[in-house]
C-alpha cells in the first residue's frame, strides 16, 4: 500500500472516532440536561412525606418517604423488594452508560455496560419509568481487548449475558 493512501485511511479513521466521540458527548450532555432539569422540577414542588407506588419486576410495593429516607415499604403482592426514594431513581437514571461490572470474563476483555432510558413526570418531575438495560461489551481501554483482537482477528466475544427490567412509578402522592 502507498503511503499516501495509508495515510488518507488513518486520517479518515480518526475522523470516524473523532465524529462517534462528539455524538457519544452531546447525547450524554443531552441526557444529563434532561434528568437535571426533571430533578430541578421535583425540588421546586418540595416533597418531603410521599408515598409511591413502585413497579418492578412484576413486584409492585407501596414506599413511603419521608426526609429523603424510605420509612415503610408495604409489599402488594407476594414478592420482596427493597424501597427506594425519589432521589434513588434519579440515581439509577444517571447510570446511563457506566459500567456495572468490571473484567467479567476474558481477563478484561469485557465489561457489563448499563443503558437506562428514562421518562419523567412532565409536571413533578420525577421518574416514571426508567427501563434499565445491562449487556457485556469489550472494553477497548483494557490491553486484554486488544490482545484478544490480535490474537482472534475479531473484537471479543462478549455477549454472553444481557438483562434488562422496567422501574415503574404507577403512583406518587404528597403526604401531610
């Protein structure tokens, strides 16, 4: 190959990586702004006794908050599930891209990746569905992802496990 055409493909190269890094950064920044400006309406509304009804896997439990903290959580159906506050599933919300598990498998090769998509409530703000979703994924900052590729001649076998489960809010409502 010529030199100048090899060239011509590492400039292109960079500029495809370059390209995928402002969109990854500007739908990241899109996102954060969402869930700021959700959080920014649930504080003005001041909630500090509520109840929720919360939604997951098939378990639906009645939490009830007060100060921030989870003080009771009634079970509706025949199921076990911890409480969480308001604040909790802006929490969960704001995990959008992290990493849930490091070096899963293959040395480092991969890493379990967490996707949220997240509704909020138009007036109060708070989440009303967060739809999480974890997947192994290679993880290019590791050598032993690049290791595998030389080696294999292919980007690591990583899809080994994906999950996903909804968080629901069914109801939310201010208590004295």
């Amino acid at each position: 190959m010529r030199p100048m055409a090899r060239l011509l493909i590492v400039c292109v190269l960079f500029l495809c990586i370059g390209s995928a890094v402002v969109v990854a950064l500007a739908a990241d920044s899109a996102n954060e702004r969402a869930i700021a400006a959700a959080e920014t309406r649930w504080r003005t509304h001041g909630f500090v006794h509520y109840v929720m009804t919360l939604e997951e896997l098939n378990c639906t439990v009645e939490v009830e908050v007060a100060d921030g903290r989870v003080v009771r959580v009634t079970q509706l159906e025949r199921c076990q599930r911890d409480g969480r506050t308001v604040e909790d599933l802006f929490a969960v919300a704001r995990r959008d891209g992290d990493t849930g598990m490091r070096c899963i498998t293959l040395g480092c090769a991969c890493d379990d990746r967490l996707s949220v998509e997240s509704a909020f409530h138009p007036l109060l703000g708070y989440p009303t569905r967060l739809y999480i979703r974890i997947e192994a994924r290679p993880n290019w900052w590791h050598p032993d992802a690049w290791r595998y590729l030389l080696t294999h001649g292919r980007p690591p076998a990583c899809a080994m496990m994906v999950g996903d489960k909804l968080l629901r809010v069914v109801d939310l409502r201010s208590l004295p």
